[in-house]
C-alpha cells in the first residue's frame, strides 16, 4: 500500500482549482508570493466559492467541491467586480 | 436568489431580442423556438415582454461565437463555460454570448439550448447566480426536460423583486 496518496493528484487539482477561481471567482493574487508571505487567497476563495454553491464551507479541494468545479456551467464571474 | 448589486434591472418593461447568428448544430427554427421559449420563461411570471427584431440594436442581442469574441471573456472550448450573458445596462449589457464550441440541441444529446439560454436570460434582466442548486440560476447545467420545466420558486421570487408580478 502505499504510505499517502500520490501527490500528482493533489498537484493537478490545485493548479485546476487556481484557474479555475481565477476564471469564476476573481482570484487574482499570485499564489506563490502569497505563499512566501504567509497568506491563503486560495483556501479564502474556495470558502467563497463553497458559500456561493451552498456547499459545505470546509475550504478545502474535498469531492463534492472537485464534482461541482468540473461541471459545465455558465461563465458569468460569481464576484461582483 | 441573488441580484446584481447596484442594478435595478430595466427601467422598461417592453424589451427587444435579435438573434445575430446562428449555431450550425441545431436547425433555424429550433434556436428560434428555444430562444423564444427562454424568454416565455421570464415573461409568464413578470409583466416583460420581449419582442424580436430583424434589424438594429435591441436590447438583447444574442450570439454564438468561439474563443475570444470581442468582450473579454474569451470562451474555453468544448465544456467548462458554455455561455454567458450581461447585467442590464445600455451597449453590451444584456447581451447573452453562446460558446459555439459546444454541441447545442433541443434535447439531451448535448447542451439543451433552451436550458442554458433560459439561464442567461436571467443575468440579462438581472439576475446574479443563486446558489439554491435546485435553481435555474445556480451557476451549473443540469439538464431537464424542456416540456417538463417549470421556473423554480426561487428563481420566480427573484424575477419578481425585480419586475413584479404577472397580473394577468
């Protein structure tokens, strides 16, 4: 067995999710320098987005929230800009 | 259900359409039949009506196009973003844009037309995304069976404190 998950998985499903709240959700921040500095646009962006969806807010990439982000959809941007 | 923060909808109740083109997928006259039944939709529960015009600007103009497509929301290829559409305003607003990289139909062998424009004409009277998942507004497809649809009660609440109520 192995001892964890693969960690390409997890990789691709947050580059998807990146992309993907950049597209809908008006995530704009550059999320290494915000890695550097501390901060998590990304897990504050998946709430948004969990919220948004009547999701369970748990602000992490967990299967309902990947179900609901490879569904077709419009793409009208879920923030007001 | 949700608004557009800021904007009150159309401040007329007597709306124009025109179709700019037309998706080789379906038949003329069934993107005719959709579109117009799409706009039934909003104007059996509120006082609008919607009138298609041949020539000149209307208020809601309606196009199916790929990729970049002169606003600045390019669209994506086959999936992910199917279409969207514009909060009332003058110019752009209103307008409702279909990824022609989809496969359109009038039934479930694709992405139903009448569904998704139904949706997109809620953005362009004024409707935000809701996040009811049993709504017409929430911001994923799901398919339903055109003869069988009805406007879901949040989606009506929404219309209507906008517009009002149907009074005949």
């Amino acid at each position: 067995f192995p001892a964890e998950p693969p960690k390409g998985n997890e990789e691709n499903d947050d580059k998807f999710a990146e992309e993907y709240l950049k597209k809908y959700y008006n995530l704009k921040t550059d999320m290494r320098q915000s890695r550097r500095k501390g901060e998590s646009p990304l897990i504050q962006k998946i709430k948004e987005m969990q919220q948004s969806l009547g999701l369970t807010v748990t602000g992490t990439l967990d299967t309902d929230t990947m179900e609901m982000m490879h569904q077709p959809r419009c793409g009208f941007i879920d923030v007001g800009e | 259900f949700n608004v557009f923060p800021g904007n009150k909808g159309w401040n007329k109740r007597d709306l124009t359409y025109r179709i700019l083109n037309y998706t080789p997928d379906m038949p003329q006259a069934e993107v005719d039949q959709a579109i117009q039944r799409a706009f039934k939709v909003w104007s059996d529960v509120t006082p609008l009506t919607f009138t298609r015009v041949y020539e000149g600007i209307s208020d809601i103009e309606i196009s199916f196009a790929a990729q970049v497509h002169n606003d600045f929301y390019p669209f994506d290829g086959p999936h992910g973003t199917l279409a969207h559409a514009f909060a009332p305003s003058s110019g752009i607003g209103g307008d409702a844009h279909f990824d022609e990289d989809e496969t359109w139909t009038s039934g479930s062998n694709g992405y139903n037309l009448f569904i998704v424009a139904a949706h997109e004409f809620g953005h362009s009277l004024g409707l935000f995304h809701s996040n009811d998942p049993s709504a017409l507004m929430y911001p994923t497809y799901h398919f339903v069976e055109p003869s069988e649809f009805h406007l879901p009660e949040d989606d009506v609440n929404g219309i209507q404190s906008l517009y009002g109520a149907r009074t005949t």
